[in-house]
C-alpha cells in the first residue's frame, strides 16, 4: 500500500508540475509574436520602458508580506495534518493582512513614482511623460497584485494547479497580446500599462471566486485568527525578504543598466535574459508544486520529504543541464532568427553567460523550496539579505566597465553563490519549525 500511495504522489506531483508548466509556458506563443512587432513598432526606448513596467507588475505581485506563502504552507500543512477547521480563520486573517500590506505599498510608491520616472531612468523627453503615468498606475495596482499572489498560494495548497494554470494562461497571454492589439489605436505605454492593470484586477476577482469554490465553508466562517496573525507576520515577515530581496537580485540589473548606460541598452539586455531565463520555467513549475507537498509531506511523512527532496534534485539536472548548453551553444543563432542580425550582434554574445546563471538558479529552487516549507525562511532570507550588497557592488561595476556583459556576469556569479549556499543550508541544518505551527522539523537531505 505504500509503494502504490507513493506511486499515486508521484503521479500527481507530475501531474500538476504539467499544469505549472503549461500556465507558464504557453504565454510565450504570443510573446514570440508580439515582441518583435512590438520593437518595431515602439522602438528601443518606448520597448525599453514597456519591459521596465513588466518587471515592476511582477516585483509588485510579491508585496504580499510574504502572508500568501505562508498560507499555502499552513493550510497544506492542516489538511495533511487532520487541522482543516482552522483554515477559513487563518484565510481571513492573512487576506486583510495582504490587503493592509498592499495598500501600505502603495501610499509609499504613489509619492516617488514621479521622481523615479524623472530621475532614475534615463527617458528621453518624449518619454518622460509616459514613464511617469504608467508608474503611477503600477503603484496604484499593488493592493490587487499582493491579494492575488496570495489567493493563488492558498489554491495551490489545495492542489488546484489545473485551474491556477488556466488563470496564469490568460494573464500571461494578455501581457503579452494586450500591447500588440492596442498598437493601432495607440503608441504610448501608458495605455499598455492601464491595459495590464485592468486584466490584474480581473485576475484577482477569478482568483477570489475561485478559493471560494475550492472551500464553501469559507463563506460561513469569516472571523479572524488574531491569535495566529503574529505567527503568520513572523513567518510571512521572512517570508517577504526573500520575495522583495530575491526578484530585486533578478531585476536589479536592468535598472543599474538604465541607470548608468541608457534605456535602449536595457532593451538589449532583457531580451536575451528573458530568453535565456524562460528555461526556469521548467524548474519552477516543479517547485512550484514542491512547496506544498513538501508542507504537507513534514506534516505528516517526514521520510518522504527526503526522498522527494533527492529526487526533485536530479530531475533538475537531467532535463536542466542540456537544455542549457544548448542554449549557450545555439542560443545567438535562435535571437538572428528571431530579432535579425542587428538586434543579436548588440546582445547576443551574453547568452553563453546568464546560460551557466540560470542552470544553478534552477537547481537552486529545491532547496529553496523544501527550507521554507520547513518553516524556516528566516534561513533564506537572512542569505539573501546577506547577498545584496556584494551583488550591488558587483553588478555596479561590472556594468561600468564591460556594459551588459558585466551585468550578465554578476548575476551569474550571484545565481552560483545563492545555489550552494541553500544546498548546504538543506543538507546541513536541523530544520525546527516556527513556533506554534503545527509542522515537524526536518533534518535535510544527507
């Protein structure tokens, strides 16, 4: 009976990576359509700041106070371990929390957006404007885009990864589709941005409805847990420094670029980062489906954890290994293809480099995934605290001196650094749990 109840976790454990998988991959058909068209259409600058707002929407989607993650480990926890009475109140308690932290965010961001727009990024005139305007609406935004990473935590707790996947499609298809379909009717960013933050806000109420469905009871039982919201900020606190100081590593560069080189350079510099990154979607549609099978699995198997933790490793390397090699190998040929020879003979030569970044990146979300599970992100957020600024200092200036190849350089470096530091921190640290969350320790992979 265990070898088939294995077998059946396996299976569904590959089943709903297939799902991730597929919510994050098929948003790519459009973008190799539309990001051409769309660089022809805007140009390198207007692209440029058009990129730049993508990457805000996605930081942005992370201030949720790291209360969505932890509420996925708690709630996959209580239903492995027998406790799902407690979920509507711990529910309720952490969506009123992500709403107050997302609106915090943004009555801090509304006030500098301006004077971020104006004087950090380097905005030729005409799109000075613009920059302003579609910053003012990505701040605006920030209490829809933290509510909704939470209410999809809470999804994939209950192992809803079909229908999370089906959400994440259309969103993706629409950051993608929304620009190239109002390029007739309009050039200006700004109406992309709005464009983007409209479809945000759906998302959100079809996340809403959806966690509703998954558990009625959630209707009939709306009080809060006030006992727990200290333990839930505790574990959420460490929660979000690594979901702010981790994206922050990622996305750093391409402002540093826009900072001291120009706004078409960050245009050089992410396509190729983009391509060569969209390897990590295979990795994190695992890990994705990790987290909470690892909850659930120190909640109520701990040898299983360990076991799952070894073999997740592995499937990394076999299917991340040669698909990165091919990358830096043919990776130049495929951007010709794709943008021309103008476009790759300014960005290409760095494939090679974020190749090797992004094979450890990869390996390094198991372990990533298993530490916070175990209710211990204190140990990857004091780890990454401890990376930015080396990696500043680094990405500074290296960009100085070789431009984007420097950039591409220190976030490899950082990438390799990150991964063995959590490798050893799973191997080697004894895993206690936060106090008052009813999850086991674990003692790591040997």
């Amino acid at each position: 009976m265990r070898n088939a109840g294995t077998r059946t976790d396996a299976a569904r454990i590959h089943a709903n990576a297939a799902w991730n998988l597929a919510g994050l991959a098929a948003p790519l058909l459009v973008a190799v359509a539309a990001v051409p068209r769309l660089v022809s259409a805007l140009g390198p600058d207007a692209f440029g700041l058009l990129t730049l707002a993508w990457s805000c929407i996605g930081y942005f989607s992370l201030l949720d106070l790291g209360l969505g993650r932890a509420l996925a480990q708690v709630t996959a926890a209580d239903l492995a371990g027998g406790g799902g009475s407690r979920i509507p109140a711990r529910f309720w308690t952490s969506l009123y929390l992500m709403a107050l932290g997302g609106t915090l965010g943004a009555a801090v961001m509304l006030p500098i957006a301006g004077w971020i727009a104006n004087h950090v990024f380097h905005l030729p005139p005409a799109l000075q404007a613009d920059g302003r305007q579609s910053l003012y609406l990505i701040a605006a935004s920030i209490p829809v885009l933290s509510v909704s990473a939470g209410l999809r935590g809470f999804l994939e707790a209950h192992q809803r990864f079909a229908a999370v996947s089906a959400i994440r499609i259309g969103m993706g298809l629409l950051t993608f589709g929304a620009p190239l379909a109002l390029l007739p009717y309009s050039r200006r960013v700004t109406t992309f941005v709005a464009a983007l933050v409209l479809t945000r806000a759906l998302g959100l109420a079809v996340h809403f409805a959806l966690s509703m469905s998954t558990m009625p009871a959630l209707w009939h039982s709306r009080s809060l847990d006030l006992a727990k919201a200290g333990i839930l900020l505790r574990l959420g606190g460490w929660m979000t420094v690594s979901n702010v100081v981790s994206p922050l590593m990622t996305y750093l560069d391409r402002f540093l670029i826009g900072a001291i080189l120009s706004v078409a350079a960050v245009a050089y510099y992410v396509t190729p980062f983009e391509m060569a990154t969209k390897l990590l979607l295979i990795p994190s549609a695992l890990t994705g489906v990790l987290f909470p099978a690892f909850s659930g699995a120190l909640a109520g198997d701990r040898a299983s954890a360990g076991a799952l933790y070894r073999r997740s490793l592995a499937l990394v390397v076999f299917i991340l290994l040669p698909l990165s090699l091919a990358v830096a190998a043919f990776g130049r040929l495929g951007l010709n293809l794709w943008l021309g020879p103008v476009f790759t003979n300014n960005t290409g030569h760095i494939l090679p480099i974020l190749s090797l970044g992004v094979f450890v990146n990869g390996l390094a979300g198991v372990p990533f995934a298993l530490i916070q599970a175990a209710a211990r992100p204190d140990l990857t957020a004091k780890l990454h605290l401890a990376e930015v600024p080396v990696y500043l200092a680094a990405c500074w200036y290296l960009t100085q001196r070789f431009g984007i190849d420097g950039a591409a350089l220190a976030w490899a470096i950082r990438a390799l650094v990150d991964a063995v530091a959590l490798l050893l921190l799973a191997r080697r640290w004894n895993l206690n749990v936060a106090p008052g969350l009813a999850v086991p320790a674990f003692s790591g992979a040997r």
